[in-house]
C-alpha cells in the first residue's frame, strides 16, 4: 500500500470516527495538514468509497470475514456391483521436526 493509499485511508478513519461527512475536500485537508502529499484523485476515490460503502461496517468486519473450516475429500472407491466403501475419518499425519545440526556434530564451531 502507497503512502498515499495509507494518508488517505487514516483520513477517512479520522473522519467517520469523529462523525464527520466523509468528501474528498475534508479527506484532502487532513492529508496536507499532515504534511502527506498525495495525487489529487486519491481522496476522490476514497470519497466515492464512503459514498457507497459504511464505513463503519467496512472498518468493523474487516477481519471478521475468516476462511471456513477444511473440508476433507475422499475419493470413493469402485466395487464390484457399484458399492462404494464409506469414507475413514481423516487421519492427521504428525510432522516430525527437523533436529538442528550442533556445532559439535560438525566438528568446529562458529568462532574458532
């Protein structure tokens, strides 16, 4: 994300936060008194974003849209006559963790 993306989205924080109509004019004001130069279309964009979008919501529920659980999927196995066998619950393999190499199974050390 841009400097400018960054100004701006602060900036409209700032503003629904303090309960003030979000508009480009408002949105470049807050930027330049932070010293942020910004292209001129950015807080137009992020005017039209408040516009059709609540912010609020938007600000709220931007984490809140986790991914779902995994879904395991077997493939079912052909049998004679068509039957298929019922699907075993899915086993978790446990990792085995890599051991570090010592410096003394190397044979020196870092500061010899």
């Amino acid at each position: 994300m841009s400097t400018a993306e960054l100004a701006c989205s602060y900036a409209a924080m700032i503003l629904q936060d303090d309960g003030i109509a979000v508009t480009a004019e408002k949105i470049a004001a807050l930027v330049k008194s932070a010293n942020v130069s910004v292209e001129s279309y950015w807080p137009g964009l992020f005017a039209k974003l408040a516009e059709k979008k609540n912010l609020e919501d938007l600000f709220l529920n931007a984490c809140a849209s986790g991914g779902s659980a995994p879904v395991a999927v077997t493939a079912s196995a052909g049998g004679a006559g068509g039957a298929t066998s019922a699907a075993a619950p899915a086993v978790e393999e446990k990792k085995e963790e890599a051991k570090e190499e010592s410096d003394d199974d190397m044979g020196f050390s870092l500061f010899d």
